[in-house]
C-alpha cells in the first residue's frame, strides 16, 4: 500500500495545514458518490434490534459464519469465565486491516453492525471483489463477552478492559493486545458507545456518531500512522453527511496511556475511534448501526482505493468537540415553587437511566436554558409540588391503572408499607418505599417522582422521570 510522506513528528498546526483545505472530504471528486449511494442504506442483519446484545445473541451467527468458506473463524482467546472469543476474517490483501467492538460489555451498537457487515461482504460480490485482493480484514465482534452478559461497562474482575493494555491484567486484554502484535494491522477501528447525553458542540443535536483519531503521546504530536487516520475519519464524512447531517462530534485527543486505542496508534496503527450515540426517537441506537456499518463499507474503498490520500486534514480538524453530558432526558422551563414565604422559578432538569421506570433522577435545577433536551415542557403556568405518600392498608391493595391515576390527581406519588401486599395491575411505575423524594423544594440528585399543578389541580405527574399529562 502506498505510505503518505509525512515528516515523522510535526505540531497539530501544522498538520492541520499540510495539505491543501480545497481537499475536501466530501467533494464528489474524491470519491465516486454516485457508485456508493447504496451503501447509505445497508441492509440490517435481523434479530439484534435490542440494547444489550449479549454472546447468546450472537453465537448463531457464529455458528452461520463458520459454516461459510469464505470467512476464517479463529478462536483466538477465552474470556475470564471461559467464553470464547473469535477473529473472523476475509480477504487476502497486503493491507491488514483489524475491527473489534464491545471491550465495554454495555455498548452494543457496533457488535451487530460488524455482522451486518459481514452480511453485506458475504451478498455483495461485486462490492467484495473491488478490495478483497488488497485488504485483509479482521474482525473481533465482542471482546468482552462476560461485561456483555451482565450488561456492565467492566469484566468480570471489575477491570476496564480499554484500561488494560499496559498492565494486561485481564485475559480479554492480553487476547486484544496479542492481536494487534500479530496482526501488526494498518488501520484499527475501535468501536465503542458513548452516553446519549453528548451534544455536537453546541448545537442542540445529538452525537450519535464520534470519532478520533487517537494521540500517541501526551504532546498530540501527529506522524504518518496518525495523519492517515485523519484523514480516513474525513473521507468518512460523506456517509455522515448524507446520513446523521449534524449529528457527527469528535472526542478530546487528551492522550490515555492505558487506553488501546492510544497504545495501538503509538503502535503505529492508524487507528479510528467510533463512538455511537443517541439519535431522536431511537432507543436502541439503529441509526447509530447503519451508520457504522456505511462507514465501515467506506472506509474498506478508501483504504482500497487510497482515496482517503488526497484527503486534507482539515475536514477532521472542523468536526465539532463533544459537548459532554449537555443533554437532559427532560426538561421542564420556568417551573414556580412556593416554598413557606419564598416564591421563585426555576428549570427542572431530569435524566432517565436505561431503565427510565426506575432510576429516574432530578440531574439540575435552576437556568436549564442552556441545555437541549429530548423532551421538553414549558411549565410557567405550573406550580411545583411534593408528592404524597399513600399507605399500603394491611389488608392490601390491588392497584389498577385507572385507581393509579385517581391517587395522584389526589397528591399521590408513591406509597409506603409492604409491597409484598400491593398487587399492581398498571405499566406505569410505581415507587414503594422509595429514598429521597423530593420535598418542598427539589434538589438535584433527588428522585424525580413529583407533581405540577396549574390552579391546583394536577396537570402532570412526574414518576421516576416518567411523565404522565392529564387533560
């Protein structure tokens, strides 16, 4: 493959500036658009629409692939617990080219998107056969099997795996270093998710799709392996813009020796981070799905073709920073709170965890102005008020969801006594017991389980983050 001829080291000024600005990602004479408009709409692999995609999820398609002759399936380590973990692989170019996803057993995204990829190389013939003979590519579809299983960021020894390529302390780490010394690849992808909290700078959108091209030392020096990097990440461009316009940031460079992706670039490997995030009204991040697999295919033309060479650095350096944890869940604008003597107003910002009928929590209060939301209320004719608690009577309750919405237009929120004789007959939630509900003034870090009034009569229940609107 032909090597672009960087100075080894040079200042992030001035390779931002080393090749001409006019070579643009996105210009149409970089890359044939027209030839790869289908790869904007890829094909999905059914079956992982889901958020937590565990080994269970994937092992048909494993199975599936190593019924297949044009793939090599190699178990190439075990997990803590003695899952197996494979490297799939196609294609018998001089370029090597290494893809893994979900070192973080809780993000999932990427994990279908490297079967749908696989899909598409296996049904695409034409497609394959225009970089099979130039590019080997390896694929590690679930690094961390037993994080995945218990839908946690760690392993099972409570290890961050992408923390461990110094120490090595964990053996889904020494299998991922292992690879990339002996694969000794051109291009990594690291393939990650990030909180759907992250905004694209300040723009109010959603970052569902990040990406870096990693540091290798703390000084963020860029040679060759990194510039290529960079400029792949922009010809990558083309598939964001067509499909997330606007929804695209880049993650802070601040070097991470303990991270793979740091070590692997001072490796010498061009490697790319892609973070997926939140896209509106999509909770299990398929948007995000199809928009990695897209990048993915391009990337594969670009490395084939070497048109990602005659890309400048500068479209990478314009894409805007991650704005970290800007988004709420919820917001609510201008809420009054009579508090004894005081009267004031404030916003009232609420985020949701995975499981929003749970863990809904009051993230700030005050000037939400600011901060975009995924839902949002303008609540000035609404007064706040704390929730009463309703006891269980001892002969129990059966609560139906008609009698559920009677208690609180009546002031009640949550309940307190035995739940073992609350029989529930409603898929709202309902709060037993619950810790730190909010009293006449809500706090941050409190449940968001209250009520708002307009002229005293309830207009809408918040229940662990979830809304209820009455009429």
């Amino acid at each position: 493959m032909k090597k672009l001829m960087y100075p080894l080291i040079v200042s992030a000024f001035i390779a931002a500036t080393v090749m001409p600005a006019s070579a643009l990602a996105h210009d149409p004479k970089t890359h044939d658009e027209h030839q790869h408009n289908h790869h904007y709409d890829p094909e999905l692999v059914p079956g992982l629409d889901k958020q937590q995609i565990r080994f269970a999820d994937i092992e048909p398609l494993i199975e599936q692939v190593k019924q297949n002759d044009l793939f090599r399936i190699e178990q190439v380590g075990s997990s803590y617990q003695g899952r197996p973990i494979y490297r799939i692989s196609v294609g018998e170019g001089d370029t090597v080219v290494f893809m893994w996803s979900q070192m973080h057993g809780d993000e999932s995204t990427a994990t279908p998107a490297l079967f749908d990829l696989m899909q598409k190389i296996e049904t695409d013939p034409e497609w394959r056969a225009s970089w099979a003979d130039d590019i080997t590519l390896h694929m590690i579809p679930m690094v961390n099997p037993d994080g995945a299983e218990l839908a946690q960021r760690y392993n099972v020894q409570g290890i961050d795996v992408n923390r461990d390529a110094m120490a090595q302390q964990t053996p889904e780490g020494r299998m991922l270093m292992a690879q990339g010394r002996v694969l000794q690849p051109d291009f990594g992808f690291n393939l990650h998710d990030q909180s759907r909290y992250y905004e694209v700078g300040n723009t109010g959108k959603t970052a569902t799709i990040s990406v870096l091209a990693p540091a290798y030392n703390h000084a963020k020096d860029i040679n060759g392996s990194r510039g290529r990097a960079m400029q792949l990440i922009g010809d990558l461009g083309a598939v964001t813009d067509a499909m997330i316009p606007g929804h695209v940031g880049r993650y802070n460079d601040t070097f991470a020796p303990r991270a793979f992706g740091d070590n692997f670039s001072a490796m010498g490997i061009s490697t790319i981070l892609i973070e997926s995030g939140a896209y509106p009204q999509d909770p299990n991040r398929q948007k995000a799905r199809a928009v990695n697999v897209a990048m993915l295919v391009r990337a594969l033309d670009s490395i084939a073709s070497e048109a990602y060479a005659d890309v400048s650095l500068e479209p990478y350096h314009s894409i805007p920073m991650n704005n970290s944890n800007s988004f709420k869940d919820v917001i609510f604008d201008a809420v009054q709170v009579v508090d004894g003597e005081h009267t004031y107003r404030i916003d009232i910002g609420i985020n949701r965890s995975s499981d929003a009928r749970q863990n809904g929590y009051i993230r700030e209060v005050g000037d939400l102005s600011v901060f975009p939301a995924f839902e949002r209320h303008d609540a000035k004719e609404l007064t706040y008020k704390a929730g009463k608690a309703y006891t269980i009577p001892d002969e129990g309750l059966t609560l139906s969801h008609h009698e559920y919405l009677n208690l609180m237009k009546e002031g009640f929120t949550h309940f307190n006594g035995d739940a073992r004789i609350l029989s529930i007959s409603t898929h709202l939630p309902v709060l037993v017991n619950p810790r730190s509900i909010p009293g006449s003034r809500p706090q941050q870090r409190q449940n968001a389980t209250f009520l708002l009034q307009q002229q005293d009569q309830v207009a809408i229940a918040v229940l662990a983050g979830v809304v209820i609107q009455f009429n």
